[in-house]
C-alpha cells in the first residue's frame, strides 16, 4: 500500500459511517505509516454539480474514443469545457493516484447522500477503468437491509456502490462493512432493537480493525 484516498459522506460530524471508516484507516495507518494520506470531507466540503460543459467532455471522449486515465483532459475544449475541467482535474487525479479508496457514507432515502453522488459524477467518465485499484465501503442506515429482511429489496447504498465501483471502474468487488439500525439510538418504534444495532456496531469495528490491518499488509481480497 502507497496511497490512501478517504471519503467522508455524512452530514454529521458525529457520523458512525465516518467512526468505523476512521478505525479502517487508524489500523491502516498504524501498520504503514508511510503510506501517502488523502482526505476529503465531501459534506464539509461538497464538491459542485456537473454541469453542461462536462457532458461535452464525456461527449467529445467518447466520440474520440480516448478511454486513457492520462488523456481524459484531451476532452476539455472549449473555454467552457476548460473550466469545468478544473473542477474534476484534482479530484480525479486523487482517485487516479490512490491504491486503495475508502468510501465512508450513511443511507439517505434508501441511496447515498448527494454529496458522494456529486463526487462519483465528477470522476466517472466512458469506458473508465481503474483496475488494479481496492475499494472499501463503510455504510450506515437508520433500519435493517440485511439480506431476508423486509427492506432489502429497498437497499440501494451498498448495491449502488458496488455496481459503480465493480460496472463502471472495472475492478473487483469492494470490500463492505455496514452498521445496521442506527435509528435504535433514538427512534421508539426501533427501541426493541437497540441490543442488535449495538452488536452491529461493535462487530463493523472489529472487522473495520481487521480490514485495516490485512489491507496495510497486502493480504488477499
């Protein structure tokens, strides 16, 4: 491991997606402390919309069928298109140069909030592919989706994620940790499950610890 990008989504400072994604990275760090250290806050500070101008990047990329990560800025044109290149240009190269990217995100209305969606936006141009790279996601959500409970059909955080992640990028599947049943903490109709949010908790930090470690140390997917 050389490089480390981490993204923080949530709203909230207090975030549990933001304190597991802190114990992954801490391990991480602890076993390489040399590894390069990227960090963006996305909710502290978003990362704007697209805009037409960067339509007509993709548009002009895919016309040209230049797919090549070093290349993509061939697509910026017009003093528009140039513009709107110097939005993604420092974004992209943080993905472009990181080994591994760890996304930190709570569910907002069955997705992610708009703030990591702006970013995927951003850096996400035709026929891209980042193989060789490793993600991580760390998801929290207010209920239950866990495969055969009654919301699952409505999981639309980590699905979303990974099918980005694996159909667009081009690499394997990303690592996942989820902490389920947050609104436990403060919903009464959720009260009865507290106990269960409180081991969903307990159980994403280990495993957060563990990823850590295994991910500093080269181990296998």
């Amino acid at each position: 491991m050389t490089s480390l990008l981490h993204l923080d989504a949530s709203a909230r400072p207090e975030a549990l997606s933001r304190r597991v994604g802190a114990a992954l990275v801490d391990a991480l760090r602890a076993r390489d402390p040399g590894v390069d250290y990227t960090y963006r806050d996305l909710a502290a500070d978003p990362v704007p919309h697209v805009t037409q101008a960067w339509t007509e990047i993709c548009e002009n990329l895919m016309r040209d069928q230049i797919t090549d990560l070093s290349l993509l800025h061939l697509g910026a044109r017009t003093a528009s298109q140039k513009q709107a290149w110097r939005t993604v240009e420092p974004l992209l190269r943080e993905l472009i140069d990181a080994d591994l990217i760890v996304i930190t995100t709570p569910m907002y209305n069955y997705s992610v909030p708009s703030s990591l969606k702006a970013w995927i936006d951003q850096v996400t141009f035709p026929r891209m592919n980042l193989a060789e790279r490793r993600f991580a996601v760390v998801a929290a959500r207010g209920g239950s989706y866990a495969d055969g409970s009654p919301k699952a059909p409505y999981e639309h955080q980590v699905r979303y994620l990974s099918d980005v992640i694996v159909g667009h990028f081009g690499v394997a599947e990303p690592e996942v940790i989820v902490v389920e049943l947050t609104n436990a903490r403060v919903d009464p109709l959720l009260a009865h499950r507290l106990d269960d949010h409180v081991a969903s908790l307990e159980a994403a930090l280990v495993a957060a610890r563990r990823l850590g470690a295994r991910l500093a140390s080269g181990g296998p997917r």
